[in-house]
C-alpha cells in the first residue's frame, strides 16, 4: 500500500525567497507523483506530476519538482515566493497501474509574509 | 486540460434531509470519478470510486446506504448524503480521471455541506 508523508504541516517563508515543500512517500510498484495546490473554498489543481522519463518535472507557476527514487523523495520548490502562492499545498502519490487511487498527504499550508 | 463542475457550492440544510450533489465532467467523458472529503485543515479522504454502470466501491468505514453514488452517465456522477446530521458538514470534492491521460485526475471545486 502506499503513503505520503509530508514533514511540516505549516511553512512560512518571506516573499522573494526559496520555497520547499517536502515529501517523501512509500509505493510497491513505480509510483506516479503529484503535487496539487489548494486556495481557500476551493478544490484542487494540478501543479505538477511525475510519470516517467525526466526525474525534474516543472509545473505551473514557477513551481518544479525532482523524483529521487533513492531517497523516495518529490519536494516541490519555487526559487521566489510570491505572496499568491499562500495556500494548501499537497503531495499525492498512485500507482501506475490502471485507476488506482490517489492517495494524499496530510498537506502543508504555505505562508508568505512581505 | 479537462473541466469537473460540482452543483451546489454551497448547501445549508437541517438535520434529517438528504441532500444531492453533482460532480460533471463537462469536456471529456469520465467512466471513473471519485468522492472525497475534506475536514477543517484536513487532508482529503477518498469516500468512494463511482463507476459509470454499475455500483460504486466504498472506502472502509464509509457507509453506502448513507453516501449514496450514483454514476449515470459518462459525465455525470451524484452524491446523495441521505438523513444528514451535523457531523457530515463537510467539504465534499469530487475528482475524475480523463482518458488518454488516466494518470492524472481532474478536480472538482468542491461543495460546502452545513447541516444544522
């Protein structure tokens, strides 16, 4: 069976500077990875996801993230926050196997200050 | 990309009734959709997989005769929260998966229950 865990439930950070959302997950087959973006009252929306092939995904917004098998990591990052990136932010993971499931982290919120 | 609709939004109704909520694929078809619930600052927890013609599968600890899914078409999935309480005010979100692209699923933007 699969996890997500997602270490820091709230992370603050300063507008202009580095964001990193951990998280690192458990699979018994090749996973397919996901991060979503959640703003208040509303559902979710695809940042990015990992498949296969490049390790080094980009998303929407700035956003990229990295599939280290060995570590069983895909932190998200942004090289500069902006103050509209404030929101929910979860890791999720599937696998790549049919319509499997998704199964999602506990999610971080992601404050930024000015 | 892919579009999912919820209706209602937003749904206040008093304890004992039930309550329907639609989740639309409105640009491409979707055999799968899934239910979800949200907490207060709370992760999402999958309810159930509907499946278009035939009976949804229910997640452990999910009562079927309360969450009532019904699949009737390729775009359209429906929630029914039977003899609602105030314990099932929630954030109901619905999700579906679009064909050629299974991997990712497309969301819905969620409906607000309050039951009082």
């Amino acid at each position: 069976a699969q996890s997500v865990t997602q270490l820091g439930s709230h992370v603050s950070v300063s507008e202009g500077a580095l964001v990193l959302l951990r998280c690192n997950y458990s699979s018994s087959v090749p996973p397919y990875l996901f991060w979503y973006v959640q703003y208040p009252n509303q559902g979710l929306q695809l940042l990015l996801k990992y498949t296969t092939g490049a390790t080094l995904v980009k998303g929407i917004n700035g956003f990229e993230a990295e599939f280290k098998k060995s570590e069983t990591s895909f932190h998200l990052t942004k090289p500069s926050a902006h103050m509209s990136d404030a929101a929910e932010y979860f890791c999720a993971v599937k696998e790549n196997t049919g319509f499997q499931k998704l199964v999602f982290g506990t999610g971080t919120r992601l404050l930024v200050s000015p | 990309g892919a579009v999912v609709s919820q209706h209602p939004s937003r749904v206040i109704c008093k304890s004992g009734t039930s309550v329907k909520i639609e989740c639309r694929s409105l640009d491409f078809q979707a055999t799968t959709m899934f239910w979800y619930r949200q907490f207060p600052k709370q992760s999402l927890m999958l309810m159930a997989t509907s499946n278009e013609g035939s009976k949804a599968t229910y997640e452990q600890g999910v009562e079927k005769d309360k969450f009532l899914i019904n699949h009737a078409s390729l775009t359209l999935s429906t929630l029914t929260v039977t003899s609602a309480h105030p314990e099932d005010s929630s954030f109901y979100i619905c999700s579906a998966p679009k064909a050629g692209g299974q991997e990712t699923q497309y969301f819905g933007p969620g409906t607000r229950l309050l039951v009082l």
